[in-house]
C-alpha cells in the first residue's frame, strides 16, 4: 500500500471492483467526486499456510485529484494477513489463551501476533465504542451489548454484534470482513482512528 495515500474500503472481488470503478460506480470519500482508474499498488496478503502477491487498485478523484488505495474488506490496512487470520487470534486471547500458543495454532511468529494483540488493546475502548454505536445504527431495536469482563473481550462482543447487525440489515458477511471494512481498514492502526463513510 502506498505511505499516506487514503484508503477506501471496497468488496473482496476485483472483477466487481474494476467495473464498478471503470463505470464510475465509485464516490470520493473526501467529496462525493467520481473515482477513476490510477493504477495498481502490489502487495502480499497471507492468509492460513500460504501468502499471495495481490494488486490492489488504486483510484483518482475527477473532483479533488486525490488518490486513494481500494483496499478489499478480507485486509486491514497495513497488515500482511487478511482480517480472519486476525479475528481468529484475538478471539484465542480473548478465550485465554497467550500469544505463543496462538502464533502457534496459526504457524506464525510470536512477534506478529503479539502486535496484533497489543494493538488491538491499546484500542479496544475505541472499536468497542465504534462497533457498539454501528450496531445500534444498524438495528435500532438492538438491545444491551453484553460486557464480557475485559476490555478486549467487551471490543470483540461489540464487533460480533454490529457484524449481526449488518448480516440483518444487508444479508450474509463474513465478520471479519464487516470489521474491515467499518473500521475503514484501520482496525489495528497505529494513529488512524476508526471510520468508515456510509456505514
């Protein structure tokens, strides 16, 4: 992904990505502008046992001439393994279990997964926030989210609620993939908070 180029969060098939860009399906986040084909951006996703070298589209904006990274909602912005890779480890921690044997349940380093854990942490306030108030969007009949008696689990509750929530709403979604692609891809950012236009 390119340093500093905005990322918007687009469905997990290129062939429907590439038409709906090169039909000018697409809208500028920043002003609602007409996206147009600017290239690809190669990068590597790895998901369980096997990494594939991907290209991600890029775009430009008509309007305000600003680029942005098409990022598919099975990624996280950032991060090599795809979002249900991530999912699964936090959900081990969440369980109990600590981050050796969770890198070793998915053949990954320690320290990958460590950071992913920290990083998720260091937010969980946030996503549990973000996810809680999506979820109440999503299904305004939605009743109390239920604490789970830490910080973390509490983030991951939210997050499961809200992905029902769209599954209501908008019909079947991988979780992880409704987690990507509220979060704006930046589940596990460092500075971006959390966001993601029209949801």
């Amino acid at each position: 992904m390119v340093r500093g180029a905005p990322v918007l969060m687009v469905g997990p098939d290129p062939g429907v990505v590439e038409r709906e860009l090169v039909a000018g399906g697409l809208a500028c986040p920043a002003c609602a502008g007409e996206l147009r084909p600017w290239g690809h951006v190669r990068r590597w996703l790895r998901g369980r046992g096997s990494e594939q070298l991907v290209g991600v589209r890029r775009s430009r904006c008509r309007a305000c001439l600003v680029t942005h990274v098409l990022l598919p909602v099975v990624a996280l912005g950032r991060r090599l393994d795809l979002a249900w890779v991530i999912g699964v480890a936090l959900a081990a921690k969440a369980a109990g279990a600590g981050s050796r044997r969770v890198a070793a349940g998915l053949g990954l380093p320690a320290s990958t997964v460590r950071g992913w854990l920290r990083r998720f942490a260091v937010r969980a306030e946030l996503i549990r926030a973000h996810f809680t108030a999506l979820a109440c969007r999503l299904d305004p009949e939605l009743g109390p989210i239920t604490a789970r008696g830490s910080p973390l689990a509490d983030a991951l509750e939210a997050v499961g609620v809200a992905a029902a929530a769209a599954v209501r709403r908008w019909g079947p979604a991988e979780p992880w993939m409704v987690a990507a692609g509220a979060s704006g891809g930046w589940l596990l950012g460092n500075t971006s908070p959390l966001f993601a236009a029209g949801w």
